[in-house]
C-alpha cells in the first residue's frame, strides 16, 4: 500500500512492464485513508470507490488498485478517454513500459499493488515515502 497524503505527487505508474488488459472501477464511499481510517473503518480499502487496473506479465498478473479518499474528486486512467474512469469493466489492450503512468488521482489518496506469486522475489521498499523511479521489488518481470 502506498498512501499519497495532500503534499505528495497524485500520479501513478506502473510497477512492472506488460498490457494493461482491463480495468475495473467499482462504486463505494469517501472515507479518509489515514491512520485514523485504518483505525475506525472496518474494511475500508473495499468500502471506498476504487479502480483496479490489471496489467498482463509474462510472469503473472499484477494489480494495481487506486483507492479514493474523502475529498478525491475522481480518478483517470491512462486508455480510458473520459473524465472520470466510468464504473465497470473496460477491456483493453495497451501496452505499458515499467514506468508509465498508469492514472491520476485528482488530489490523493492510495494506491494497492498486488502481485501474482512468482512475479518477484523480494521488496527492495521499505514502509514510508517512494521516490519517482526507485524499485518496488526485485526480480520483477522488465
């Protein structure tokens, strides 16, 4: 998980290169993604609206999950030509480059990375902030 407070950049890019092959952008609530979240909404990172963008490797699938807080406004998405990502499910086929930006957050918020078993063979992150460019995981697919 990595939480993008109010004075953090709001873009997100992609942790591994592969083809984006759908994205899934769910309805939910607005609750703030803090401490104080964490603390006192149960399950709140399924409760809050999020997208789940899906990127194809050839050693597994990785998942990328944008979670919205209170006050984020909307999310868009890199391949979805819309003002906010539409609640759904769309296919696509577009090809990303370890790096690319995946979507922006029109304020901040959070954003999940899930791996595929196989896909690395260990975090190179520690808990706190992550610069631009610096590694998540080592042994990931190029």
């Amino acid at each position: 998980m990595v939480y993008l407070s109010p004075r953090d950049y709001h873009r997100v890019h992609s942790p591994v290169t592969g083809t984006i092959r759908k994205v899934h952008s769910m309805p939910g609530d607005y609750y703030p993604v803090n401490a104080i979240g964490l603390r006192h909404v149960p399950n709140l990172f399924v409760r809050n609206r999020r997208v789940a963008i899906f990127v194809d490797t050839p050693a597994g699938q990785v998942a990328v999950v944008m979670v919205v807080a209170i006050v984020v406004g909307r999310i868009t998405v890199t391949g979805i030509d819309a003002w906010d990502v539409p609640i759904g499910t769309h296919e696509l086929s577009l090809h990303v480059a370890r790096g690319d930006e995946l979507g922006i957050f029109h304020l901040g918020s959070t954003a999940v990375v899930l791996f595929e078993r196989g896909c690395f063979d260990r975090w190179l992150s520690a808990e706190g902030p992550i610069r631009f460019g610096a590694p998540l995981v080592a042994g990931s697919p190029a």
